[in-house]
C-alpha cells in the first residue's frame, strides 16, 4: 500500500492534464455566455450574487472543487458501488416522480431552499457506471440477446422515471448509450435502424401535410417511401457485399421516383405515393426471390427490415392521426419540435438563428449583443445558451466552441481506448456518448437543424444541477484513467 | 481480450462526432458570413420588438347571448433612455391626471429591480395601465412632445350582465409566478385569475404577434426588419359558449338574494351546467381594469366570503336528499327489495340509540320512506348492511363497500368540473373510522351517515350531480360549464359516461319514491306543477339552524334538467329550497315564468335570512 501522499502525487501525474485544460476553457467560455445572457443595459454588476452569472461562479466553484473530491477518491470506489450508486439514483428518481413541486409543467426539480436539483442530471453518471459495470463482467457478450436486454433494462428504468416527470428531454439523452453499446459490439444494424427509425418518424410527420409543388403527392410520405428504398440497396451493399444489386436497386427506385416526381409535377399531377409504394413491393419481392434462390439469410433480413420500416412508418402515422386524442398529438408534435403552437418553439428558432446571425465574423463583443439583451431569445442563458456564444462572440468564437466540445470528445475517445480494464473503456464511452448526444441536439435545435428538445449545453447552459452532473461524469472518468497503471499493477 | 475489429469502431463514432461538428460549423458559415441581411444589421442597428397584443376571446351563453367581450384600454409605455431630460414633466402629468409626486415614484418604481426585474433602460416599460378611451385622448394629441413614452394598444373585459361573477371569473396581472411557469407571459400581461377565465386561459388568451423594427444607432425607427418577413401578426383568443342558460342563472342568483347559499343546474343528457350561482355574489364589472386590485382586497376581505364559489367550494352535510344513494346501494346490495318493510315510531331506536323522525304511517316501504323521508328506515338499511358479516366479513369491508357505491355516484372526489378550486367533500371509508375510533365501531356508531348526516360532506355540484345520474338511471356526464370552444372539439372528459354501481331497478324505485314525494310527501308543492317532477327535501341538522335543501329533476320520463338548491340555515326543505326549486323548473321548462310564479320569485327574492357574524 502506497502512502498517502505518494499515491496523490501519483494522481496528478497521471491525470490528463490536456482533458482538464478543455473542461476549464469550456467552463470560462460558458461563464462569459451566461453573463452575456444575464446582463441587461445598465446593470454593471455581473459579480453580485443576485444575477445569474454571480450565481453562475458559485456553480463553476463548487464544480472545480466537486472535481477536486473526485480525484482523491480511490478509483475502485466506482468499480465497487456501482450497482449501489445506481439504485439510490434510481429511487431518487422515482420518489421525484411525486414530487407536488411543478416548474413549467415539469416535476423534475427538487427544490430545498434556494437550491433547485435536478436528479435526471446525477442520473446520467450513475447509469453509465452501472452500464460498465454490467457490460465489463466476464462473459458479457452484448450480441447475446438476454444480455443486450440487460444492458437495455439499465438504461430504460431512468428513462421511463424521467418521463413519468414530465422531463421528457432529459429523458432521451439516454439513448446516446446505443452509441456506446454499438463500441462494445452490438451490431451496427440496430444503430442503423434505429437511427432509420427516428428519421422516418420526424421526416415523415414534419412534412406529411407540405404538397410536392402543385401535386397531391405528400413530400414526407413521399421522401421517407425514397429513403426506405435507399437506405433497402444500401444495406444489400453493405452487408450482402453485393454491388450489383445495389446500384440496380438504387438506380430503378431513385429513378423511377424522380421520374414519377417529374411527370407528377409538369404533366399530369398524380400522387406519387401508391406507384413509390408498389416500387418498394417490388424491390422486397426481389430481395425474397433471391433469398430463395441463393439461401443467404441476409437477404431475408434486409428485406425484413425493409418491411419493418414501412410498417413502422404507416403504423407511427396511424396511431398519431387516429388513435391518440387531439391534445396528445399537440404534445407530441410540440416535443419533436414540429408545432410552435403552444409556446411558439419555431418562433424560438427564429429568433435564435436571427440573433446568431447577426453575430458576423468577430461577433458584438462580450454583453454587446443586442438580440440577447432584448430578451427575444428565450431560455437564453439555458438551453439557448448558443445564441449568445453566435451573437457575441461570431463564427470564430462559436466555432471555436464547437472544435473545443470536438478535441474533448477525441480525447474522451482515446483515454477511453487506452484502458486496461473494459469498465474503464466502457464508462469512457458513455461519458462521452452523453457529451456528444447534447453538443449534437442543443447546438443543433439552436441552428435549426434538430428537433427543439430542451436540454443543456454541457459546461454552458446556466445551472447548478447540470454543470455539477457534467462535472461528476467526466471527472469519475478522469479518475478511473488517471488510476489506470495502478489497476495494472493490481 | 481485445477485440480489434470493435476497436475499429472508435473510427466510426470519432467520425460521426467529426462529421457533426462541420455540418455545423457551415451552417453557422452560412448564417454568420453568408447571409447579407444578418450582416447588414449586425453592430450599429438593434432590434425593436412590439408587441401586438392578440383579443381575448368572448364568452357567450348556451343561446348565443354575449356574456363577455372586450373594451379597448391603452397602456402607456416609456423607454427610459430617451426620456432623458427633455420631458415638460408637469404638462406630462396634467395630460394623464396624474400628480408630479406620482410621476417620480413610478419612474423610481420602475428603475427598481426588485420591484421590477425586467428592467432595462433600452426597452418599453409600463408606465401607466388601462387608460380609457377619454383619458387616452387627451395624451395622444400632446404625445409629440413627450420623446421615450409610447402607447401599447390593450383591452380590458367588459360583462353586459351583472350575473354569473363566479363562473365567469376575471382576468388580473400576471404574478411573478405565472412568469415563472410559462414562458409566454411578460410583465403586464393579463391572464385569467377566476372561473373560466383562468381555466381555459390558453384557449382565451390568443397568440401574442410580433413586429420586429429595425433602429438605427440613435434609437430611431428604420423600419420594419426584413420587410416584416419574421414577424407575425397575433391571433385571436377563441370564444367560449357556456352551457349556462342566462334567464336561469340570473332567476336563481336572484332568488339567492339575501341568503347564503348556492343553486346547481344540470343537464342530465350531457353533463351541461345550465346555471350556477352562489350566494352572496359580486358584480363581475367590480373587478376590472385599474379598479380590479383594490376592489379584489375588497371582497376578499368581506367576511361573507362573496368570492367563494359555494357550488364547488362549500361542504355541506346533504342531509335527507342522500337517502337516495342509501336506497340505491340497499337495493342493489340486496339489503332490501322494493317491498322490505321497517317500522319507525318517531325514530329509529336501538340500544339506548335515539334518531329522531316525524309523524307517518308505520311499517313502510321504500318508496313511502322516501316520500315522507323517514329517517329510521334509511338506519335500519345501513345497520343490516355494516352489520352483515355474512356478506362482507367484516364492517370495514361492508363499509368500504358501501364508499365504493358513493364513488361511483360522483361523491366524494372531485367531479372535475372545467372551473378552478373545485372542493371533493368527504365520504369516509373504513379506515376512517378505524382511525377515528381507534377499530371499536359499528353501523350503530356511524348510523347517522345512512341520512346524510355526520361525517358526509357535499359540494351542491355533487348533489345536482347526483340528481342528474338518478334522472340518467345510472349514469352521468361529468359537469361543465363550457360547452363549445371556438374550433376546438370538446375535451373527451366531457363525453364519456360514468356508470354507477346500482342497477337500473334500483334506480327505478328511486325514482318512484322521488315522484310520490312530489306527489304527497315533503315537496308536495311542487306537485301542481305539470312537468312530472322527481324530487327529494333535505333538512340538514348543522349547529345553528337547520339548512334548506332540494335535489331534483323533472321530467320523470326523458328529464331534461337536475336542479339541485341549498339555502344555509333556510330551516326545513319545503321552507326555501322546494320553492326555489319551483320557480326555476317553470322557468327552465317554459322558458318564462308566469304570473304566480313572477310573484313568488319576488317574495323569495325578497326574504332575507338573518345571519349572525359569529364565526364567519
């Protein structure tokens, strides 16, 4: 047994500094956004601990030395307990789901005092831990279906306690865990067609009711029908490795639908659909006949997939527009972001684009950004936090935001790679499949590009809860890496 | 164990995290650096954003009459940064009626972040709420002179009855918390704070527009941004038709005068509310505009409590009009047929246990028992049902048996009337009592429930409601106030049947005893009247004197309104709430009143109930 003071030494020796440096420059950079956000005209002090960006440094404070705990702890600690982390955080969770407390429709805030907490936020770090844990023990094979369910059940039981508070954007944060499934070996085709899924759903729903020109062809029927056929002689490339096909496949189907979106447009206006359809048909026909013929499953398999997709898309369809009540089909668009009914989400885009836009170059200048500063922008120092990043420090600041979140998840990427142990590596793919799932959908729903689902920007967005959940993931995983040669030696 | 061929895929997710990161950083090349418009505008000019305040919409009753609409009223706004020193403050405060001391302290008020935490000196801020047409003119014509104050166009409710406050609620300024909650309100909006206003506040309210100027570097107005290409103009609140029927509610409010008290409609075939009034009442035009927040304090100081909705938020003992959901639970538990006869000689005596009753003939039937509402045979019923062991067990499971049967009548929980606050009363279950009497206790210990009296407390909704399933033989809609939301479908709580527990036979017998009450028994006076009325008197024991109760429907085949009335400390059944009831049956049936009962609404109107102030 080492000395105390050996081991620490040993600690900061071989904890990564390059990881460290990113996480400080994000957090000054996300202070900086939040005093911009914060700051009207005329109040001067940003300091004072009655604005957000006083309170901000508090949060930022308590992290760092949050951080400092965790470095001191023995890294086998989280190897240990976390099974046990897990259920506490669990049964949180599920006590929150009564909590009488609502903040905007939402129970997920505990509140003590001054203090508002969030346990979806410290949910993240435990279930990732457990995740590892499970999936790290001798003779975990994620490609066995009994332990992909396991796997799965860790993941699912937060979601579902999340949505039962009505925080349904935390709760989806959680699928970024597929992407860590998908390193430790979960085959790519269920990322695939998960992913095939989410695109149809969302194409599909947002334009069902835009026409195709002047025709009666639906443009998100008729374009998640094409994708079906696409993503159908994709596959056939990929995993039949059977080129030929492929092109044959992508070339009749894109062809005829182009052709048919053509006459459909200039000549004769017809929907397109039921010909796309028969198309689709043809082409598992095809795939079907030739399964027959040469016995080689995969084809079987794609044309399975081929089917499920339309049989998904039409069945998401139908349970939207018939079964669910009118109000339900609000509530569900407003969460894709499709409806800017209730509080105006696609105003909110606007407006956020509007004031990112005049951002230019350089940007205003810190607190000079006047979009911010008129409260047009809403949720601005939270999950529009970008704006004020676009606004006042422009494209070089805010792309540098975004290669700084890119070099940290590149690093999160290697330090996750080079660990001896799988719970090590997977816990490193959690953490950083969390980072990514976050960067991608608030950096995204700010520029238009995602649905508006509101959740955090790591490191950014205003608050104690989720900057202290941020930090507790990222700095459990710098521990379990900086402790990585010990647990060699061991 | 390294499996290399997975570790290839750190290539994959680096790639995807790669490829999102330049997806976005050219889309922010294209909106930073490529668009024109953006960069036109991007460090001398700001934005101005106005907002155009969309109409609330009105509020009609069951026929189309106009119960509510809205008044233009102006707000003046001032932008403190380019008030600066060039304001004549004293012409300023003569144009708005407003005294110069006045005028420092709101600018100061205004300058207060805490009283003011949207404060900027470069926006709108509200300086003075809800002028009139009259007071706004004289401003306008000198408003050139006053640089920084603006005029933000608003409106305010107008009511065209002084009838239905309590339904119709108010709207008032949003409160620190309603920001809080929904990102849709700023400082100054107005959102409902009572009745349905505050219930289908979304529905009301609209869709704020938005006109976003362009100013240039000194504060002026360029123009519209982008030709007006983002902004959005404001749509309007949807209109809202009561189910009330106004010539019934402004009847009932009317005979309520002087009492304390409240009066529910129901239809039976739809759940529709066709009047509801609660006395003492207010005018709704009390509480608007600029007035409302004195006024408000006002009336929630007054000890009578006027703003309580007594329909929904009072808890009255039912007294004899729940021997009815007795009868029913008897007869479809098998306690008792049609034809179970009990004795009552002035009571109900067992053990030393004394409940009182009136002069009748004696042994009775049901339907006699309700007819002259006898108190014994209702006790004998719930003695035979807590006590049969042999059916439930034990008294906690007859006893919750018997919850289960007043639940499902719409007792005991909230209905879920479209009205804010509603109240859910108390039916007690077994543990109740258990608790209550540490488990030593019985039918007898309880016995006074079976006449709805004891621990059973209603809301007069769920008694009208509960007409309302007698006259549905079964079943009931639950109870709301709006029947029609402009463009919208009716929410699916509003149609869909609730069953109840008893069977249509029992409901039958019911029925009969309710009509022979009418025909000879305790509401004997409703009997003249042509419309085949079912009804049944309560007399509810409280510690001052007895209340005044009626629960009824009519007709008796295809019944078209549940009516049910309270009168506090009205003294017997048949003293006020049979009248009242009368009255309103003929009005409702008819559509008019005739002479006689033109007479008789004004004595009702007219009698008053001496009520002491001790403990209000």
């Amino acid at each position: 047994m080492a000395p105390m003071t050996g081991k620490q030494h040993n600690i900061f020796r071989s904890l990564d500094w390059w990881t460290v440096a990113i996480y400080v420059a994000l957090l000054a950079f996300g202070w900086v956004s939040v005093c911009g956000a914060g700051y009207t005209y005329g109040d001067t002090d940003i300091l004072s601990l009655s604005t957000r960006s006083g309170m901000q440094i508090v949060w930022i404070a308590t992290s760092l030395f949050l951080g400092l705990v965790i470095l001191l702890l023995d890294d086998r600690f989280y190897d240990t307990f976390a099974y046990v982390i897990y259920a506490l955080l669990l049964l949180l969770l599920f006590l929150t789901i009564f909590n009488p407390h609502q903040i905007k429709g939402s129970r997920s805030w505990l509140v003590f005092g001054p203090l508002r907490l969030q346990p979806a936020e410290f949910a993240k770090f435990a279930t990732a831990l457990a995740a590892a844990k499970l999936m790290g023990s001798y003779g975990f094979d994620i490609r066995r279906w009994k332990h992909f369910a396991m796997a799965c059940t860790i993941i699912l039981l937060p979601m579902l306690f999340i949505v039962a508070q009505r925080e349904t954007g935390s709760a989806l944060v959680y699928i970024a865990f597929f992407l860590m499934f998908y390193r430790e070996g979960m085959p790519g085709s269920i990322l695939f067609t998960g992913i095939a899924m989410v695109v149809y759903f969302v194409v599909g729903i947002k334009y069902e009711d835009t026409p195709l020109l002047h025709t009666p062809t639906s443009v998100g029927v008729s374009v998640v029908m094409l994708l079906i056929q696409v993503f159908t002689a994709a596959m056939v490339g990929i995993y039949s490795r059977d080129r030929r096909l492929m092109w044959y496949l992508l070339g009749a189907t894109a062809g005829l639908t182009l052709a048919a979106w053509l006459f459909s447009a200039y000549v004769i206006p017809f929907d397109t659909v039921p010909l796309q359809f028969a198309v689709s048909i043809a082409v598992i026909v095809i795939l079907l006949l030739r399964w027959l013929r040469t016995r080689i499953t995969t084809y079987a398999l794609i044309s399975l997939f081929t089917i499920g997709s339309i049989a998904f898309f039409h069945s998401a369809d139908y349970v939207l527009n018939k079964v669910l009540e009118p109000h339900q089909r609000v509530r569900i668009n407003v969460l894709l972001g499709l409806e800017d009914d209730l509080n105006g989400a696609g105003y909110n885009v606007h407006q956020s684009e509007i004031a990112i836009g005049s951002g230019g170059l350089r940007g205003k200048g810190f607190l000079n950004g006047t979009q911010t500063k008129l409260k047009f922008v809403p949720e601005q120092d939270t999950d529009f936090i970008f704006c004020t990043v676009g606004e006042e420090e422009g494209f070089l600041g805010s792309a540098t935001v975004l290669v700084l979140f890119l070099l940290l998840i590149l690093r999160l990427i290697r330090l996750a790679e080079r660990q001896p142990m799988s719970f090590g590596r997977i816990y490193g793919y959690g953490v950083l499949s969390i980072f990514l799932f976050h960067v991608f959908i608030n950096v995204g729903m700010v520029l238009g590009l995602t649905p508006v689902i509101g959740i955090p920007l790591p490191f950014f967005s205003y608050g104690g809860s989720s900057l202290w959940g941020f930090t507790l993931l990222l700095f459990i995983f710098l521990r379990i890496d900086a402790g990585r040669n010990l647990t060699r030696m061991r | 164990m390294k499996d290399y061929n997975l570790e290839n895929r750190r290539f994959v997710i680096g790639g995807v995290a790669v490829a999102i990161v330049l997806v976005y950083i050219v889309r922010l090349f294209t909106i930073q650096l490529l668009s024109d418009d953006f960069k036109k505008n991007a460090d001398s000019n700001a934005f101005l954003k106005k907002i155009d305040y969309p109409s609330r919409g009105s509020i009609y009753d069951r026929n189309g009459k106009l119960m509510v609409y809205n008044q233009p009223a102006y707000d003046i706004m001032v932008v403190m940064n380019e008030t600066k020193n060039h304001i004549d403050t004293l012409e300023l405060c003569n144009a708005l009626g407003i005294t110069k001391s006045y005028f420092i302290k709101r600018m100061d008020d205004i300058k207060d972040r805490n009283k003011n935490p949207g404060y900027s000196r470069f926006t709108e801020q509200l300086f003075l709420s809800l002028l009139s047409d009259q007071e706004f003119s004289i401003f306008r014509e000198k408003m050139f002179r006053f640089p920084g104050f603006y005029i933000q166009k608003r409106s305010i409710r107008q009511y065209t009855y002084p009838y239905a406050a309590h339904v119709l609620g108010d709207i008032g300024e949003v409160s620190p918390a309603n920001i809080e909650d929904d990102d849709y309100y700023q400082p100054g909006d107005y959102i409902g704070k009572l009745g349905v206003e505050k219930y289908y506040e979304k529905e009301l309210r609209g869709e704020k527009g938005i006109r976003i100027m362009l100013r240039d570097a000194h504060g002026r107005i360029q123009g519209s941004y982008r030709n007006g290409e983002l902004d959005h103009r404001p749509v309007a609140g949807r209109d809202l038709t009561l189910s009330l029927d106004l010539k019934l509610q402004a009847l009932a409010e009317r005979m309520l005068q002087g009492k304390i008290g409240s009066i529910v409609a129901i239809e039976p075939a739809t759940g529709e509310v066709l009047a509801m009034a609660s006395s003492p009442t207010y005018d709704p035009r009390y509480l608007i505009g600029r007035k409302r927040s004195k006024a408000h304090k006002a009336l929630s100081k007054d000890v009578w409590k006027p703003l309580l909705n007594r329909s929904i938020m009072g808890l009255y003992p039912p007294g004899s009009t729940f021997k009815t959901t007795q009868a029913l639970t008897y007869l479809t538990e098998g306690i008792i047929t049609p034809n179970t006869m009990f004795t009552c000689h002035h009571g109900f005596f067992y053990r030393g246990l004394h409940v009182g009753c009136h002069g009748h003939v004696s042994p009775l039937n049901l339907v006699e028992a309700i007819s002259t509402s006898c108190n014994a045979y209702f006790c004998w019923g719930l003695y035979y049902m807590l006590g049969n062991r042999r059916k439930y067990g034990s008294v906690q499971n007859a006893m919750n048996r018997w919850r289960d049967y007043m639940v499902s009548m719409g007792l005991g929980y909230k209905l879920g009337i479209d009205l804010p606050g509603e109240k859910r009363g108390l039916i007690p279950n077994a543990s109740f009592y258990d608790h209550a009497y540490r488990n030593a206790w019985n039918g007898l210990t309880v016995i006074s429930i079976s006449i709805g009296q004891g621990e059973i407390n209603l809301t007069p909704l769920q008694i009208a409601n509960l007409g309302a399933t007698i006259a549905n033989r079964g079943y009931f809609y639950t109870p709301h106030v709006v029947r029609k939301v402009q463009g919208l479908p009716l929410d699916t709580a509003y149609t869909r049947r609730h069953r109840t527990m008893a069977s249509e036979r029992a409901y039958r017998t019911v029925i009969a005893g309710m009509r022979s009450s009418v025909l000879k028994g305790t509401c004997r006076d409703l009997g003249r009247l042509p419309y085949a009325i079912c009804g049944k008197t309560g007399t509810a024991q409280n510690h001052g004197r007895d209340h005044s109760v009626f629960m009824g429907f009519a007709p008796m085949d295809r019944p078209k309104v549940a009516i049910a009335v309270y009168v506090e400390n009205g003294g017997f059944g048949a003293d006020f709430a049979v009248p009242i009831a009368g009255v309103l049956f003929e009005q409702y049936m008819t559509g008019r009143l005739s002479p006689s009962a033109e007479h008789m609404a004004e004595t009702l109107q007219h009698k008053r109930i001496a009520y002491g102030t001790h403990d209000r």
